[in-house]
C-alpha cells in the first residue's frame, strides 16, 4: 500500500532525473492508490511521450486503472499523441466488457486494406528479410525518401545502417505505428516562422547567434538568417507521419520489420 507521504515523494521524483525508474515501477506495482497518479502524469503535456506511455501501460494492468483510461478516452480528455499507445494497451486487457469496449474507441490500425493483427502477434510472426528490404526502398513505402542504409536513400532521417543493433522487434514495430513515442535526439521537428510571412519545417541541425540551418524533408539544407527569423517552434511530434503501415500488407510490415532488425552494426 502506498501512503499519502509516500505518494508525495513518488509525485516529487516523476520530476527528477531518475524518471523513467520511478514510473516504471510505480506502473508495475498495480496498487489502487497508483492509478491517480499514473493519469495525471499520462495527460501531462509537458512530460516526455514516452513516460506518458509508460504511465498508460501502467493504468491497463489494473481494473480501476483501464476503467479511468476509458473514461477519459469516451469524455475526449485524453491527448491525441497517447491514442496508439491506449489503444494498444487497452485492447490487450484481460477484462472482456472493457476490452471491448476499447476495441470500439480504439479501432487497431490498418495496413493495406486489412487491420493489422495486435502488436504481440506482429511481433511474433516470421519475416522474409529480402522481401523487406524491397519494402523500404519501393517509392510508395517511402522509407528512403527519409533514411539511408548503407549509403543508399536519402539523408534526413536518422541513419538506419544499424538501426538492428539498437532496436528490438517490438520497438520497431512502434517507430512506424507510433513514430511520435520515441523520436530520436537530434531530430525533432522545428517550424521557424520569418518575418516575411513564410514558414520552413524541418531539422535543426547548426544554429548560431546570426543563423540557423535547417534540414527539410528530401535532405536539402538551407540556411537562415536569426535576423530573419520571427519565431521558431519544437513540434511535439515526430516530423514521420503516422500511417506508413498503410502502404503495406500486414505481411510486408512484418517483412519490413525483419530487414531493419537485422541490419547490425559490424563489431569493432
């Protein structure tokens, strides 16, 4: 059981460095007194997505908890950028009424025309690692318009050489239906608004006192004056749009997955 002075350090150190650890085991510790907690910090904007997910992950595994996450989902209170990861915890519950009840609110995504089987399924399922890498590169995948693997593609998003060495299975899986949840350091997405009245999206990737270079979708760069520059904004999503999976089959998807896993960095 949690105390009330408990519950105050908890709420103290969500805010400190050891965040992560924090919430990772006050959502594993499926007490009644958690679950306040746990959606407070779940709609907080201004914390990191992937601690909010952490948060929701944490809500499913205890009845009190699904049933506020529901709630909150029918009463329109819970942010759009936890949506993927509600509904995925949520349809996973062992409480039937309310598992159906999420399948309602939180249909499962959908990759060429057909849904998408749950994310433990898809990660289980075999792929064909050749048929994957032809997956990335055809031109409605889109996958090198935005990333390189070993020299080939576009130069925007982050480096996918080894990108199998980094990620498992699952957190890959999630990098394409949830793009939002873990965007890489370095590659946030930023609007700078001039003064002139245009807007640019794009990467910081330089900025100084008297300039700021920004990288757009396709690997150009351009480079803009700070004097020119009316406002500059840190999106709070991945620069990735969501629904990738809708250009393939479910299969493809999990062919995809099976090329970017085994893509390995050489050891030194």
């Amino acid at each position: 059981m949690l105390n009330d002075a408990g519950l105050k350090l908890i709420r103290a150190a969500i805010n400190g460095e050891h965040a992560t650890g924090i919430v990772t085991v006050l959502a594993n510790a499926q007490a009644p007194e958690a679950g306040p907690v746990l959606l407070r910090l779940a709609k907080d904007a201004m914390k990191p997505l992937a601690l909010r997910t952490i948060a929701v992950n944490g809500l499913t595994k205890a009845k009190p908890g699904a049933k506020a996450l529901l709630a909150e989902a029918k009463a329109e209170r819970l942010p759009a950028d936890l949506h993927f990861a509600a509904g995925n915890a949520l349809r996973g519950i062992r409480w039937k009424n309310l598992r159906s009840q999420a399948a309602k609110l939180f249909p499962p995504a959908r990759g060429l025309g057909q849904a998408l089987p749950p994310l433990a399924k898809l990660v289980a399922m075999k792929g064909d690692i050749a048929n994957g890498e032809k997956v990335f590169f055809r031109p409605q995948s889109t996958c090198a318009t935005c990333h390189q693997v070993n020299g080939r593609g576009i130069d925007f998003g982050p480096n996918l050489s080894g990108i199998g060495t980094k990620l498992g299975r699952e957190a890959l899986f999630l990098s394409i239906l949830d793009p939002s949840a873990g965007i890489s350091f370095g590659y946030e997405a930023w609007t700078l608004k001039l003064k002139n009245g245009a807007e640019a999206l794009g990467i910081i990737t330089s900025q100084t006192d008297d300039e700021v270079t920004l990288k757009l979708p396709g690997g150009i760069s351009i480079t803009y004056k700070a004097a020119d520059i009316a406002k500059r904004t840190q999106l709070p999503t991945s620069i990735m749009l969501p629904g990738l999976q809708a250009t393939m089959t479910p299969q493809e998807l999990v062919d995809l997955i099976s090329y970017l896993h085994s893509l390995k960095q050489p050891k030194p």
